[in-house]
C-alpha cells in the first residue's frame, strides 16, 4: 500500500535531518565523516562520507568522551575504529576489530556502536592504534592487541586481549592516553607513567627498552594535562610550560631540532600555555591570550599555516582563533572552536575534512558551520576519519 503523503515527507525529513550538515545544530547525533571501509563511521555501513554523517544511535548529551584509535593501511593491516565513554560510565565501541580493539570477546568488526560488555563506572578513556585504555575508580583497565606490551599487564602475555584487562601496579589515575603501541597514564600527582613500546623514546624513561609494566617518567612532575601522539607526547606543566619526548624526526617535539628522546625536553619559545594537542604526527598549544600555535610534520598543510614545510619549533596560526578542542589523523587536522562550528586543514583525498569535497583547501575549510553545538572533536589514530560531538 502506498503510504500517505504526509508520512513519506516525514520520512524523508528524519532522514535529511540525520545526513545535512547544517542540521547538526537543531539534531543531537554524533557526526562521523571521511574513510568508513571498516564501519569505522558507526552508521551501520562501509560507505565513505564527504559530510558529516550521524554515529548511529549515539547523542552528543549522552557522551562524556570519544577517542578514535587505528588507521586505515592495506586492507590486512587496517584497524581503524572508535570508542566512546557516555555519560553514565558505560562505553561503546566500532569499526575493526581484528586485534580486540572493540573489547566485547571477539575478533570480529562492525559497523554500529555497541556496549563493551561488563564496563561500568568508567571516567576516562583513550583509542590508541591497536588498543584502548580506561579509567575506573582510579584503576587503568586496557584490551586490544598487546603485541608491544602496551597493555600493561605483566605476567599475562595474551595478545590479542579482547576483554578489558587491569593494567598492574598503579592507581590513583587521573587521565590516559594510548599512543602507538604505548601507553601513558597521568597520576593525581601530577606524575606521568608509561609502558609498552620504548622505540623512539617514546616512554621517556631514559631508554628505549619495552617495557610491561607502567615506569615512572623520571624528573617530570606537577604535569596538569597530557596529550599523547602516534609515538609522541605531550605534557603541560602547571606553570604552563610544555614538556615532549619520543619521535622527532619531524620535529614534534618542538625542541630545534629532529633527533628523537628518550627523556621529557623543553618545547622551545613557548610559554604562557592553556592546552596542548598531539596529532598523529604534529603539536598544537591554545595560549593563555586564545592564539593558537602549531609544530611538526606539515607534508600535507595539517599545521595550517599556508606551507607544507615541517616546523621545529611553534609558528603562529594567526587565522584559527577560538579553539575549543583539536585532532588530527595521518594528515589533516580538525578543530571544534567556541562559535560550535568545526573546520579543518590539510589533506582532504579521502574527504577526511568533512567539507563535502575532495579538494585541499588553501587555508581552513568548513565541516559544520557554526551553531552546530559542537564542542569536541577526534580522529582515528592514524587514519582518515573524524568525529565531532
């Protein structure tokens, strides 16, 4: 039976209301945009999207953090996905799943958000290229591949883990972040703690020995927030300056230089810091005055000051203002700023900045306007797709 006409133009406004970008400021989806061939998106299909498409099932008011993990590679290899935290404590999770990353008992992906079984009261949460880390009561729990020891669970040497793990022997965390094949964990101290990979110095400990259980960063301390790249890290100190280690051979750490380390160094001509962000493979600060500075491989314009020149030490990126929130995947970058717009920079190939083309801008281009209600933005680890919520 035909339906009535009435009823087909509701239906067909639902469905506008779920796939235009300028709806995203009167609906409450989480939007999703760029590569999809492994459900990373979470809109139940593999189909890339130009603009930002809604997460299924999944509200920005219900959301306390999203985190995008993997990236994309050959089609074996890939293993981009996402999780997030709601606001009541439980997470959900999508996209690949070859290595646990999803952490709900299998090794098979989808295409939808769906419960990570026997989670609950949860506070934090990090997708790093294989794994995940999640705070609870103080505790880091982690699940996915452990193949460089990232999981941080000592005696047990079962890889992949797909389903949530303590990591030994420390408590009292505050925030985490997954990296590369590593992980880092903030204390309430202010302290920082690393396991996993130590290639590149990425751990900070002074060496670059893998290690499968947390180590103390030594001589780094009153540490506010942390940022943690593809095998880099970022920490800002109370005093607002920044401290990086691990991979620099594009100049990430923003120390003058592209020689890797193994212990914290100073960013260099940057002080009076509100926020630090570590992309893939580039760093951005928020200073106290709202300008916003940026360093680290630049092949693809993913710094957004107009060149494709790597910079070792922070340029100013005097036409972005208002930043609320910064991510970045292989090679762009995407920002949330306080108007509730998103725009990004860099490559755009794969429509990895949500413009609805697949053309480089020549500075910064639009995913959502502003009024969208938008406040965070993330990236799959290494990939080519983003979030807003």
């Amino acid at each position: 039976m035909t339906p009535p006409l009435r009823l087909t133009l509701l239906a067909a406004l639902s469905l506008a209301a779920l796939t235009t970008p300028a709806a995203a400021g009167t609906d409450p989806w989480v939007r999703g945009w760029g590569l999809n061939t492994l459900g990373q998106l979470g809109n139940s299909s593999t189909v890339n999207q130009q603009t930002p498409a809604a997460v299924q099932g999944i509200t920005r008011d219900d959301v306390r953090e999203m985190s995008g993990g993997g990236g994309d590679g050959t089609a074996a290899a890939a293993t981009a996905f996402a999780v997030a935290l709601l606001k009541d404590g439980t997470v959900k999770s999508w996209g690949a799943n070859a290595l646990g990353q999803l952490g709900n008992g299998t090794l098979v992906g989808q295409t939808f958000p769906g419960t990570v079984a026997g989670l609950s009261g949860i506070a934090e949460i990090s997708a790093g290229a294989d794994h995940v880390l999640a705070v609870k009561g103080g505790r880091v729990l982690s699940w996915g591949s452990n193949a460089t020891k990232q999981l941080g669970t000592g005696t047990d040497p079962t890889n992949p883990q797909k389903t949530p793990v303590p990591v030994q022997s420390l408590d009292k965390v505050r925030d985490v972040g997954a990296g590369c094949g590593f992980s880092v964990a903030l204390r309430q101290d202010g302290t920082v703690w690393t396991w996993g990979n130590g290639v590149n110095g990425r751990l900070g400990t002074g060496n670059n020995t893998t290690r499968d259980t947390p180590q103390k960063v030594p001589d780094l301390v009153d540490v506010e927030s942390l940022s943690v790249g593809c095998d880099h890290v970022l920490a800002l100190t109370a005093d607002g300056t920044v401290k990086a280690w691990g991979r620099n051979t594009e100049g990430q750490l923003g120390n003058d230089g592209v020689t890797d380390s193994n212990v914290p160094v100073d960013v260099a001509h940057l002080d009076a810091v509100a926020k630090v962000f570590a992309t893939s493979t580039s760093s951005f600060a928020v200073l106290d005055d709202g300008s916003l500075v940026g360093w680290g491989k630049n092949d693809a314009k993913q710094l957004g000051d107009g060149t494709t020149a790597n910079r070792t030490t922070p340029v100013p990126l005097d036409d972005i203002r208002g930043v609320q929130d910064i991510a970045g995947g292989a090679d762009f970058t995407l920002a949330a700023l306080d108007d509730g717009s998103v725009i990004g920079w860099g490559a755009n190939a794969s429509a990895q900045l949500g413009d609805g083309s697949t053309t480089v801008p020549a500075k910064t281009t639009a995913a959502l306007p502003p009024g969208s209600a938008v406040t965070h933005v993330t990236t799959t680890k290494t990939g080519k797709s983003g979030f807003a919520y």
